[in-house]
C-alpha cells in the first residue's frame, strides 16, 4: 500500500515549431507579456524567434533580463517592481533554472501584499497555507535542460546569502514550450553542469525515504535517460532529438521528486549556492561522491537495486559498464564537462565556517533523505568533499 497525491497542472508542448503555440496561449489571457530572462539571452540570435512572434501577432512585451545563477532577492524585487508597472496579463521566462525560479518569486511577490520574500519560503512565516491562488498565468520557454524548473511548483531563492525554497501548487507555470530551436547556445560545460541536476534529481528522489512505485517510475526512467542521452548530448551538442530526451528526462526527475523528494545531496548543496553562489549541478557534484559512499555505507537498500538495474540496463550496449553503483556514478560523471575545483579552490581561498554549512544542510531538502544524518555525518562529508 502506498499514498499518491499527484497533481502537475503545467501544459507541456514539445516538436518542431512549438514556440507558435505560445501566442495562443497568450491570447487566451491578454495582449502584453512580462519577458524574464538572463543578460545574454536578448543578444542571442534565437531570441528573434520569440521576440519576432510576438511582434507579428501584435502582443506587447517588455524584457527583464537581470537573472542571474542563484537569483537573489534584490533581482526579485526589482523584476516584481517591474511586473507591476507593466500590468502584463502573461509573465514569460526563458532560460534554465534560475530564470524560471525567479519568474515564480516575481509572481509571487507580485501578487502577495507581504514586502519579505523570506516569510513565504517553506520554513517562513506564512509558509505554504499563505501562498493563494491569484498567480499572474506564467509560461516557461527552456533554452536548457536540467532542473526541472519550467514544470516545478518551486522556486528557489538566495536571500542574505542563504538558499531558500519556496514552494505551492499556485505556483505551477501554466505551460511549459520546449523548442529545441531555442537551444542554440550550449557549451559541453553547460549542458554537464545543467543537465546533471536530473540525474540527482531522479537519484535521490528513487532513494528518497518517500519513495513509492509512481515515484520510482519516474526516477528510474530519469536516471536511465541521464546517464545514456547527457553524456552523447556533450558529444554532439547540436543533436536535436537528444536535447529533446535531455529535457523529456527533467520533466520525468520533477514527476519523480514532487511525489518523493530530494535528499542530502541537494540538502548539502543549497550552502554552497547560498554562501558561494556555486553553480547548483556544481555544488551537488562537489558533495555527491561523498553523500553516496556515506549511503553504501550505512547500506541504503535501494542502491543495490538501482545498480543491478542499470547494469542491466548498459552492460548489452556498453561492455566496459562497471558493476558497482560508485563506479557506475564515476564512469557517468568521466563524460561530462564538470569543473568542481575552481569553485572548491574559492570557497577554501574564502573560508567557511562547518558550523554554519551544517546548519544550513539541515534545510527541507533533507527531509526525504534515505537516512538520518547526524551534524557529525554531515561535517564529516563535507570534510572530505572540500
Ligand atoms: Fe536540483
């Protein structure tokens, strides 16, 4: 017997051609949009694509395009003032994770009378009850694939150096358009460090404490995907149906983890992003390795089912395909473009205080982690892993 509550409101549209779907989508709503992206993507040539749709189907649009990695609440608040000058009827972000994150938090601050960010966060003061249903209809556009974001009902925060989450079903983008014409501008490094937070993702989420069959559908199919289309997608970036499955196995890890959740990988992350603005799927990276040995040794259960099950899934294709979960990790991890020593180097350069990176571990994420890890564990990988 297991309990399923499955609810993911968000349209997804996939295929050639598929950003026309957003003008009338749109117009289901009004004629003026609110466009969140990064500072790269208006000078991008793809850009045009969706810039140029517009303009011909006579909707009105202005850009904020001041998100950055680990958006914080300043960029937030800026974005929030903006949306409300504006009035748009549709808020639209296009980008990876952080731009989609910062979108929800727009429209949340948008819409919700209270100045602080912090008191809607999970662990804030309003919390979850205090998010309402008058959200201003948001549509993600991925121009990368990895986080989920564009169908999650989370946004993730940094406010005073602190990784927050925020989540409620109202916060569910409406439609989700994957475009792969829009994902023009990925490097090998980005789309490793990017596209690897799927694999964690589906990874814990199949260990999660709350994992249950529908959960671990989902996971599985994501780790499966990650490990056999990420690393071909690094070899040839321009592979449009590979970045398709890249972005089918994103969606499948958010299927996986708002029924499951996450666990210490993500929960142990969120410091190094807060305190040293590093990179998500490079902060997971740097603890990874680590988070799992502590698994195997405390024996989790399921590692040995997913490591026969993806043995058994590569060994046919793939010959040298290694054993054991540790190596089977490394062997994935040997194929991406993910710098974890620059980010290690700055945040040793800079100094971190354990007591603070352990507290900041004991966030939500860790809530659905397989086991209890003791503030000891908790240094103790984080020892090893800086
Ligand atoms: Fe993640």
């Amino acid at each position: 017997m297991f309990s399923l509550n499955h609810y993911q409101p968000t349209r997804v549209v996939f295929g050639n051609n598929a950003l026309n779907e957003i003008v009338k989508i749109i117009q289901t709503y009004g004629n003026n949009v609110f466009i969140v992206c990064s500072n790269s993507f208006p000078a991008r040539k793809e850009s045009n694509l969706l810039f140029s749709l517009l303009e011909k189907s006579g909707i009105h649009y202005e850009v904020f395009n001041e998100v950055t990695t680990n958006p914080t609440e300043d960029v937030i608040r800026k974005g929030a003032t903006a949306l409300k000058k504006m009035q748009s009827s549709v808020i639209i972000s296009v980008g990876g994770g952080s731009v989609h994150d910062a979108a929800k938090a727009m429209k949340l601050q948008y819409s919700h009378s209270s100045d602080g960010l912090i008191d809607y966060t999970v662990t804030g003061k309003y919390s979850v009850p205090g998010i309402s249903n008058n959200m201003i209809p948001h549509i993600t556009v991925p121009t990368i694939s990895g986080t989920g974001a564009e169908v999650s009902p989370a946004s993730l925060v940094r406010i005073e150096n602190q990784k927050h989450i925020i989540y409620s079903p109202f916060l569910y983008p409406i439609a989700c358009i994957v475009d792969t014409d829009l994902f023009t501008c990925q490097d090998e490094e980005t789309i490793s460090r990017v596209g690897v937070d799927a694999f964690y993702q589906g990874l814990e989420c199949f260990l999660a404490n709350n994992s249950n069959p529908f959960s671990d559908m989902f996971a599985l199919s994501t780790v499966v995907s990650c490990l056999k289309y990420l690393p071909a997608l690094v070899k040839d970036t321009n592979d449009d149906s590979l970045k398709q499955l890249v972005e089918l196995a994103s969606i499948n890890s958010i299927k996986g983890v708002s029924n499951a959740g996450v666990g210490a990988i993500h929960a142990l992350s969120d410091p190094l992003s807060g305190q040293f603005n590093v990179h998500h799927g490079v902060a997971e990276t740097i603890v990874a390795k680590s988070v799992i040995n502590h698994y195997i040794e405390k024996k989790v259960e399921k590692i040995n089912l997913l490591e026969k099950h993806l043995y058994q899934s590569f060994i046919t294709t793939n010959k040298d395909f290694p054993l054991m979960f540790v190596q089977q990790f490394d062997w994935f991890l040997s194929k991406l473009v993910i710098n974890t020593t620059d980010d290690i180097k700055a945040i040793r350069t800079k100094g971190y205080n354990m007591d603070s990176l352990v507290a900041e571990s004991n966030n939500p994420d860790m809530g659905t982690a397989p086991i209890h890890l003791s503030n000891l564990d908790i240094a103790s990988i984080f020892k090893q892993s800086l």
